[in-house]
C-alpha cells in the first residue's frame, strides 16, 4: 500500500498522521517537504501518529531519528503515539523507544504537549 | 510441498514495495503467521533497499536479483546485486553502523536482518556486488502437509 501522511499544525506541535508502508521509497519523498515545513512554521515538537502505518522498516526508523535530532537542537521533543505491535518491535530493536516519549492515544500526546483540543 | 522461484527487476527504489509483495504471494499458501509475515517483509526491504542504496549508489538502470526457495519448512531467500560490493562485511553489519549519515540511514538493516531471520549470510567482491543470504524456518508449515 502506499504511502500518504496527513499533517496539522497545533502552535509548534506538528501532528504528522501516517499511513501505509515507510520504506527508503517512501522516505525519500516526504523528507525534503516535512524539513521545509518545520522550518517555515517554526516546528519544536512532532506528534507521530502511527495508528495506520502497516509497515515499516530501518529507513522509517532513519527519517524519525532525522528529525529527532532536529527537534533535539530547538529542545523539542518527539512524541510517538497509536503504535503498532510490528512497529513496536522495531523500535525495540534500535533502541528509538530509550529517546522517545511514548503514548497510547493521539489525545494523551498532544496533551503531553499542551495542545489538546 | 518445495518451490522455487527467480526473478530480477530494475534498481528503482518503487521495486522494494514490489519485491515484499512477491515474497508475501510466494509463502501465502503455508498459512504464515502475520508475525512470520511481516518479518519477511521487513528483511526483503532491507537487502533490496541496501542493493539500491548501497550496491548501485542510486542508479536505476541496474537489476536487483531475487531468489526464493521453500525448502521441508525453511524459506530461503537470497538478494543479489552487481553493483560496487562492501569493503567491510563485518563493519557493514555492526548495528547503527552506516557509509551513508547523510542520507539518514539508521544502520539498522544488518541488524534486522539477523534479528528476524535464523541464518544471514552475506558474501561482497570489490565492484563485482554483493549477495546476501538469508533463511528462517516457519513455524506455521507442517512437514508433509502440503
């Protein structure tokens, strides 16, 4: 399935929704945009919404890491919320779940933000 | 029930989407596990997405080799590339590990490689390519009832 991400500005929380399969394809396509977008609107924190992300594979992981550690300069923070069993595990594995806040819900995230509502 | 199946495609990096669908449509007939699944999946991205990225640096006239053997419970799939080769297999599979920071790569592909699969077996010559070998025994698929 391919790859769509739907995106809300929330003050300077940008809520990215994904959807689909990230692969290094799909990466490569979003990557200079989302940069651009978090530039232009002054971004300090990512809320990921991974709910509906059926795959994903090392080149998501890099893209995250990307822009965690931009967010990490402007010390924001990234915030992952709604994720899957088979993503889980890939975090797990490299280690994303030591620097990312975690939560269940899209709601318990942006309020961890302070933009819910 | 054995089966075998070859193909190669073009280097273009729409061809990892395509290449995970072929390795979902080759095991569907065992009844994998989704788990089972998505770990095949996930290392077919990785060695096709190295082979683009690494083997052939981005070039999409290239061709990307794919090879998939069920075998009494054990798929084997091995992906192969005629692109520049690793000059370090040892260091290439380090976790976090990359020639590439620039590009955002996490250097995790080894590392998944070998996390899902039971057997990764990589083998590169200097400009002649890279072959990787991987195999992982399903659980799902009874011995003698297919």
């Amino acid at each position: 399935m391919a790859f769509t991400v739907q995106a809300e500005i929330k003050k300077d929380v940008l809520l990215l929704r994904m959807q689909g399969e990230l692969d290094h394809h799909a990466t490569e396509k979003i990557r200079g945009e989302l940069i651009e977008l978090m530039e232009e609107q002054n971004i300090k924190h990512i809320v990921l919404n991974l709910a509906k992300l059926d795959f994903m594979d090392s080149s998501g992981l890099g893209l995250m890491l990307g822009r965690y550690k931009h967010l990490q300069k402007k010390e924001g923070s990234m915030v992952i919320c709604a994720i899957s069993k088979p993503v889980k595990r890939l975090f797990e594995m490299s280690g994303l779940f030591r620097i990312m806040v975690i939560e269940p819900s899209e709601d318990q995230a942006l309020m961890r933000l302070g933009v819910a509502g | 029930m054995n089966n075998h199946a070859a193909f190669k495609f073009r280097s273009i990096s729409d061809n990892e989407a395509f290449a995970r669908m072929v390795v979902a449509s080759f095991v569907a007939s065992y009844d994998p596990t989704i788990g089972e699944l998505t770990d095949l999946k996930t290392v077919v991205s990785e060695a096709v997405t190295n082979a683009i990225i690494h083997g052939y640096e981005g070039r999409d006239d290239q061709w990307v080799y794919m090879t998939l053997t069920m075998e009494d419970n054990v798929l084997s799939i091995e992906v192969k590339d005629e692109g520049l080769g690793m000059s370090n297999i040892e260091e290439a599979r380090q976790p976090l590990f990359t020639t590439k920071p620039e590009m955002e790569r996490s250097g995790m592909g080894f590392t998944i490689m070998e996390h899902f699969m039971d057997s990764v077996d990589v083998s590169s010559v200097h400009s002649q390519g890279t072959t990787i070998r991987m195999s992982k025994h399903l659980a799902s698929v009874q011995a003698g009832c297919h």
